[in-house]
C-alpha cells in the first residue's frame, strides 16, 4: 500500500513525555511526566498579562518580538552575564524553546549535515534534525552521574559536524555543566568550526551554589552560538510559550526566515507581560531557586523514604530515579505505565531520552517536581503501595 507520510518522519513517533501525560490525565495519576507547575505563577505575571490585553495588545505583533521584551532581553543577558546584545539584530522571540530549537536548526542544517547531540536528550531535538535532513551524532552522559566523556565528544567532532545541541543546565539528568566541560566543548567547537546551538531555558534554577554560564560568554564563542531560552520555567507559565533566540546577525538572520513562515509571532499580549516581569529585582530570582530547592528536597525525602538511587540534580526540576530494586525488572516503559495503573503516579520512562541506545535509560524514571506541597502529599501516599516490592519495608 503507498505511503503518503515523508521519508524525514519514518524514524519519528508521537512525544512520549506527552503521549504519558495524557494517559495518567485519563487514569487520575499524579502528573509527574512532563514538566509543568500545578501552582499559579506569581500575581505580577497575570496582572501584567491583563494589562497587556485591556490595553488592546491582541493582535498580530511584530514577527521577530515585541521591541520591549527582546529589549528586556537584551538587558538581562547583561544583567545576569555581562553580555552585549543588540535587540534588534540579535534577539528572536518564538513560540517557546521547541519552535527556537527547530528554527535554528532548519535555518543553519542541510540536508546531510551532521549534529552532535549531548544525550539524554528532548526528544524535540531529534525531531529537529529530522526535519532539517541532518544527521544526529549521539554522545551520552551515562548514568548514574551524567558525566561528559572527552573521548568520546572529540570523536564526535572529528566526524565534521555542523553544529553542536546541549542543554544546560540539563533535562533530564539534573547537571550543570562545569567551567571544563564547557570549555572543552567551547574548544572543539572553535577547533572545528562547528556551531552551539544551547538550551538554557532553566538557566535560573540551580542549586547548592552552583551558577549557570552561557557558551556563548566563552572566548571565540559569541559569533558561533545560538542561546535559546525561555520563560515559561522561570515564571510557571509554561503554557504561555514565549521562548527567545540569541545570536549573530548571520546565524540570526538564517533562523528569522524560519520562524517567520512557521509562527508569525509569539502571542503579543504575553510578549507584552513577560517584558514587565522579567526585570523583577534580584530577591525574585533568589527567591526561584531557593523554592525550587525545596521542591527538589521533598521530592528526594519521598524518592528516599522507597528506596530509589539518583544522582542529586544539580539544576533544573527533574530526578532520574532508578527503580530496580522494586523486583519489577528493568523495562522503564513498562514499570512507567505500571505506576500510573497500579499506583496512580505519572513519570517519563529512561529510555525515551536516548535514541543511541535506549539501553542506558533502562531501570530508569524521570520524576518532575514543580509542585506544591498538597500534591508531594498524595504522591507520598499513593507510593505507600510500593511498599514491599523488592524486598523493600
């Protein structure tokens, strides 16, 4: 029988972090899968927004961003990372971090170019390449650490790859990358002539100390980075997608095209919100990752209380959580769905993170954690069912 479907999308499957969420959604589960706040965003994030639309910012807006938020943007990146950008040659918004990531990699891949990846990963990205004909080169961070092996990435780099796609700090693993890891990237990539292209959209949610620093801050890297973000993470408004690019006149040219003939514009009235909020004073943000260490200490006493192993993240709001010692085996999408039906709490399965080999996400969950304490409390319930397995008491 012919097939109408693309050649480009024969390796691709629907979004397993979302197809997850709507099957615990129809089961009840606690949705732990994909990574959202269950908690309103601050009062000067709606009163913002309700502004913006009473005051007639409803219609189309200006394609590559309003001109107050990519200026926002511009002043915090030199806030926070002593960065010089120009608003109007540099700065992007899109509809979120998965149109960014799309756009920058439709707008500089050809069919055939090869792309390091650091893996886990999105599954976003490998769609990306996908559509733009490239070929992906998976470099892993193998658990229980997560650590980037030089070897192996030099490896990667001497297959003459385009560009270079990592996230930092990371999804799924909780990592944020050190000085030196970011360095030897930063190293390989002027070595090679290759292009980051970096998803920094937690890039305020780091712990223990620790700070994130973009690539692109890195000597010989400002012309040759694409830095993605967004703000739906940093405000719980995920569902707004205001995500943004920065880059180089010419990378930032090559991706407009793109997100012109796909999206238009980000939605104007939240555009218009995000450029009020976004330079709140330092004690938000202080006060961001401070919550945000809480969330991920409840999250790890119940992890702890039921015997998980995980690394402590670093960074961002997930923990991979390895559940073998339940005496279920070791097939993540298995236990995955048996936790929804049985237990009634919702994850991502390991496996979906790693297209090389899906094998080193086996006997591995990943647990979202932005959430409010009610909802810790039912979680902590409902895996009193846990007790038992696996010899666990």
């Amino acid at each position: 029988m012919k097939t109408y479907a693309a050649d480009r999308l024969r390796n691709l499957q629907e979004s397993v972090i979302r197809s997850v969420t709507r099957y615990a959604f129809d089961k009840g589960a606690v949705l732990l899968a994909q990574g959202f706040p269950d908690f309103d965003p601050p009062e000067e994030v709606i009163a913002a927004a309700e502004k913006a639309m009473r005051s007639g910012r409803n219609q189309y807006g200006m394609t590559w961003g309003q001109p107050g938020l990519r200026k926002a943007i511009a002043e915090k990146s030199r806030r926070f990372y002593g960065q010089e950008v120009d608003p109007d040659k540099h700065v992007t918004v899109t509809c979120g971090v998965t149109e960014a990531v799309i756009a920058a990699l439709l707008g500089i891949v050809n069919p055939g170019d090869k792309v390091v990846v650091l893996e886990p990963a999105h599954e976003n990205y490998h769609a990306g390449i996908a559509f733009a004909g490239g070929i992906p080169i998976w470099v892993p961070l193998r658990p229980p650490h997560f650590h980037l092996d030089p070897e192996e990435l030099a490896r990667a780099f001497q297959q003459k790859p385009k560009a270079i796609l990592f996230n930092s700090p990371h999804n799924p693993s909780g990592r944020v990358f050190t000085e030196q890891e970011l360095s030897m990237i930063r190293d390989l990539c002027v070595k090679h002539d290759v292009v980051a292209i970096t998803d920094e959209i937690y890039e305020h949610l780091v712990f223990d100390g620790l700070r994130h620093i973009p690539i692109a801050t890195y000597p010989g890297m400002q012309d040759r980075t694409i830095t993605i973000c967004g703000l739906g993470k940093t405000f719980a408004v995920t569902g707004w997608r205001v995500g943004y690019c920065i880059a180089s006149a010419e990378l930032t040219d090559a991706l407009r095209k793109v997100h012109d003939f796909t999206t238009v514009c980000a939605p104007t009235p939240l555009q218009e919100a995000m450029a009020t909020v976004i330079g709140l004073p330092d004690s938000y943000y202080e006060w961001l990752q401070t919550f945000y260490a809480s969330r991920r200490s409840r999250m790890l006493d119940i992890l702890d209380k039921y015997g998980f192993k995980y690394a402590v993240p670093e960074g961002a709001y997930y923990v991979m959580a390895d559940f073998r010692h339940l005496g279920r085996g070791d097939d993540d999408m298995a236990f995955a769905y048996w936790l929804i039906d049985e237990v009634g709490v919702a994850t991502v399965p390991g496996s979906s993170f790693y297209a090389s080999d899906p094998g080193l996400g086996r006997g591995l969950v990943r647990f979202a954690f932005p959430k409010k304490d009610q909802t810790f409390d039912v979680v902590e319930k409902r895996l009193e069912k846990l007790q038992g397995l696996g010899g666990h008491k």
